[in-house]
C-alpha cells in the first residue's frame, strides 16, 4: 500500500553573498524532499563513524585532531546538501576535499598516506576546476545559480550551452564519485584510518559528484547525448572496478572498489533517467557499505600485525563473531540478496536498465548483471579468506584477537538499517518529487518484465559464489597469469596514465622551462634588460671615442 504526502519544500534565505548588476548570490539553504533525504545518511553515519572513532583512534596521540577534522567535515557536508544554488554548494564541494586531503594524510608521517592525498588533491581539483567552468556558464547564460530559478528558465535555454553546461557537472562528479578515468585516488585513500574511509569513501563524500548530478537533473533531461554518456561511463565503471575487485588482495580496496561500482550503479540509474532510484541507492548503499568498512577496520584493529591482506587471516569466525556478524548482513545487503536493503535499492535499478526498451538499456542491463555477479563473488570471497579459511596467521597473535564494546554499538545500529530499511521503501521513493516528468519508469518494469530477467541477477550471483568456494575447496588451480596480472594491476591504468600523459607532459614542461622561460624571456627580459643597462656606459664610452678620433 503506498502512502502519498505532499510535502512542501522550504526555502530560506538568509542574506545577501554578492550582487552584480541583475545577478545576485544568496546564503540560502533549501530543505526539499531530495536534500532531506540525503541528509538522513550524512547525519546517522557520521554519528556511527564518530562513536567507532572514540574507541579506534583511542591511543592516538592527535586523536582529537582527529575528531575535529571529522565534525568539521559533516559541517561541510551539511552545506553541500541543503544549499539552494551552486555557488554555495561548491563551498560545500571544495571544504568536503580539503577535509578529505588533512583525513588521508592524518597519518602524515608515512608516505604512502601522504602520497594517497596529494593524489586525491590534484585529481579533485582536476573536477572542480570543470565545476567552476560549469558556474562562470551558468552566471553568464543564465544569470543566477538558483536551483528553482535555473529549473525554471531552463526548457527555453540553447541547447548546446545546456549540453556544455551538463557535460562540466558530469566532469566535476567523475572526479569526486571516482567514475572510470578519475577513479585511481579512491583506491590509494584507503592508507587512511579505517573512521575515514567509511564516512567519506563509502557514505558520503564519494556520493556528492552523483547528489550534484541529481541537482542539476533540469538540465540533465535536456541533454539526451549526455544522458548516453552517463549511462555507457556508469556501466564501464561498475564493470571494470567488479573485475579488479575479483582479484584484490587488500580488505579495504576491495571494499573500495565495490563502493566505486555502486557508484556506477547510480549513474546507470541516472543515465536512464531514474534519478529518484538513484537517490534511493544512494540512501541505502550509505548504511551498509559503512558497516563493511567498520567490519574490515574492526579485524584490522583487533590484529597485532594490523595486516589488511586477508589471504593471511583465516578462521577469524571464532574470534571475531560479531564482526563476522556485521559484515555478513553487509555483504549480503550488497550483493542484494531478497530481504535485505541493498536488494530493494539495487535490483529495481537493474530491472530498469532493461525496463528502457532500447538498444544502450539491453546493453546496459547485461553489464549491470555481470557486475552484480562479481560483486556476489568477491564479497564472499572475502567472507570466505577472511573468517571461513584455515587459519594464516601465527598462533601468537591470534591470542590478541579481540572485539570492541565501544566499535559494536554503531556496528549494530548500521546492521539494523542494512537489514530493515529497504521495507520502507515505496514511502522514500514516492517522496522523492524531483518535478520530472517520465521519470518513475519503474512501476512499469515492474509489471512488463519477464520473471526470468528479474531473477537472472540473483541465480547468477549465488550460483557462481558458491561455485567460487568450491573451487577454493576442492579443485584449486591457478593458470590465468596473464589475466590476473592485468587485473590485479588494475588493468595497468595507473602506468597508463604515467607513460601516456604525465611524462609527455613534463618533458613538454621541462623543453618550454629551458628555452622559453630560461631562454627567451629571460633573454628578452629580466637577464636582457641587465646586460643592456651594465653595458649602456661601455656603449656610451665607445661611441664617444669614435667621435674624438674623427
């Protein structure tokens, strides 16, 4: 039975930023169904994420530090969500990176942390440079960054400035939702402390390049070219990343990497013009996927080694079994498993990608039921090295071994939600008035689609994990090298990016450094202008007796 309430949004104002000419900036906050909604995940994970915190970082000698850059964080936050038009949002977008670049390298005297930064740093700015691109456009067509303004205005804008406009917010999110080209920062964040990863890399932070979309959804149903180009970089993404996943051997990567394809998952959604399902998966996937990380840095924790390659736990079921617990809710949330939250989010998004009735929709939901397959194998791959398998470690520390009391409280409210909160889905979703039409596809793939194609996601999934430990059990043989080098290097895309574009470019930089700033400027300036002005008296000098002799 579906429940309808009309909610009326509300709209503060309150002051004036800056007023040029016709345009003008306010400080307002808008409180509508879609930033309420997302609101509801920031809030209730950061809270989690800073009661697991008290006891993770307890013998920090910086912990509150610590704390302090995570409040400030969710104050960021907050501003990014209930802005009510761009130019506020990117404060919000901006100060949520900075956090995320002192988080990352809170641990600043390793190098890899610090090294993991300065990448997230420079590939975000790369984002928001096309973000305040997309804004000096915005100020110049359309004269305002208002949210209802611009929706208003927007069905008798020029189409390929609106297609100009879209295609810099689509930049801006691939930077900051680490889509397929910007995504190699999300893996390196995990140098930070586990509370990091699982409040921005999993629930919130990651999830603004896909909330900034949505916002921005007027212009996106306008732009069907760049709508393709959503769908097709969502699809690449959740399969690509469900492949390296495959075969990862850090904990917290992979857990990366399956929150990097439910960001693809998203972007299908968004692509097909579901953004309310979009919206929907972002809400849920928030709780469980924090519950994954908490799981991970609870056994990282407990370790003495604090090792994160689970081929050298094993048998860790005995001493951790609610961690065990916690995660295993988790990973069937994500791997959407009937009854669970993740199953009432993510398999509606499937069903409409082959809901859509055209080519790129066929496509599309064969890709997302791959990558849903993947995910099914390496979730419980991990499950299975990590708690399942014959012990690794030496005995000694397994005597270590240990659960937290502080780290189960929020472990438990997150396992709650990631159970129980997909059942009151219909009453989210029907709230979610984004004022477009055609967008709520769902209800009738709901009564269209085939039996077959609606359970072919789960059959698949379950039925090649459990192949998976079979393999790991009875008949384990190894001769896919060459694959499994190509994957585990992340298909290469890292030395990719060094040999094709960072070398070129600063061997480019340093031939124009030589001969155009050492050579010619300085030549026609600095260096010139010296020698002209020490040798003018010389000049003079000569001139002068070649005067004399005549």
């Amino acid at each position: 039975m579906f429940t309808f309430f009309h909610e009326e949004s509300i709209h503060l104002i309150m002051g004036n930023w800056f007023s040029i000419g016709e345009m003008s900036v306010n400080y307002g906050t808008l409180l509508d169904s879609l930033s309420m909604t997302v609101i509801v995940p920031v809030g209730l994970v950061t809270i989690c994420v800073l009661i697991y915190s008290l006891d993770y970082m307890k013998f920090d000698p910086n912990r509150n530090r610590f704390y302090i850059f995570l409040s400030i964080f969710a104050i960021f936050m907050t501003i990014l969500v209930v802005s009510d038009n761009f130019v506020m949002m990117f404060i919000g977008w901006e100060f949520v990176g900075i956090m995320s670049y002192l988080l990352m390298s809170f641990w600043n005297t390793r190098m890899p942390a610090m090294k993991a930064a300065l990448s997230a740093m420079l590939l975000n700015r790369f984002g928001d440079a096309f973000f305040v691109m997309g804004m000096s456009m915005m100020l110049s067509v359309y004269h305002t960054t208002d949210f209802n303004m611009m929706e208003l205005i927007t069905p008798n804008m020029d189409t390929i400035m609106l297609n100009i406009m879209a295609m810099t917010l689509l930049m801006a999110a691939t930077a900051k939702s680490a889509q397929l080209g910007l995504h190699s920062w999300l893996l390196n964040a995990m140098e930070g402390p586990t509370p990091v990863s699982s409040l921005l890399h999993a629930a919130t932070m990651v999830c603004s390049g896909v909330y900034v979309l949505v916002r921005g959804s007027f212009m996106l149903e306008y732009t069907p070219t760049i709508l393709l180009v959503i769908l097709w970089l969502g699809g690449l993404t959740t399969l690509m990343s469900g492949l390296i996943a495959m075969v990862t051997n850090d904990i917290k990567r992979v857990i990366a990497l399956s929150t990097m394809s439910q960001l693809g998952m998203m972007m299908l959604a968004m692509g097909s013009s579901s953004y309310d399902l979009a919206i929907y998966h972002l809400y849920c996937h928030a709780f469980f996927k924090a519950l994954l990380f908490m799981s991970a840095g609870s056994i990282i924790h407990s370790l003495m080694s604090e090792s994160q390659d689970f081929r050298k736990y094993g048998g860790l079921i005995d001493y951790l079994p609610y961690s065990y617990m916690c995660m295993l809710i988790a990973s069937l949330s994500l791997m959407a498993i009937p009854g669970t939250t993740g199953y009432f989010s993510k398999d509606i998004i499937i069903e409409t990608l082959y809901g859509q009735y055209n080519i790129s929709g066929y496509i599309m939901y064969f890709v997302a039921t791959a990558s849903a397959t993947l995910t099914s194998i390496y979730s419980l791959r991990l499950l299975y090295l990590t708690f399942m398998n014959n012990p690794r470690i030496n005995k000694y520390t397994y005597t270590f071994v240990h659960e937290s009391n502080m780290m189960i409280m929020p472990m438990t409210m997150l396992a709650l939600y990631s159970m129980f909160l997909g059942y009151y889905r219909d009453n989210v979703m029907f709230h979610l008035n984004l004022g477009l039409p055609h967008t709520n596809t769902f209800m009738e793939t709901e009564f269209t689609m085939p039996m077959m194609i609606k359970y072919l996601p789960m059959m698949l999934g379950l039925t090649l994990s459990l192949t998976l430990v079979y393999l790991y059990e009875m008949s384990y043989r190894y001769d896919y090298k060459v694959m499994y080098n190509y994957l585990n290097q992340k298909m290469y895309f890292d030395q990719l990016t060094n040999n094709v574009m960072m070398r070129p470019t600063l061997m480019l930089a340093g031939v124009l450094n030589k001969n155009m700033d050492n050579g010619l400027l300085k030549t026609l300036g600095s260096t010139g202008v010296s020698r002209l002005l020490s040798s003018l008296p010389m000049m003079f000098m000569l001139n002068l007796m070649i005067m004399l002799m005549m």
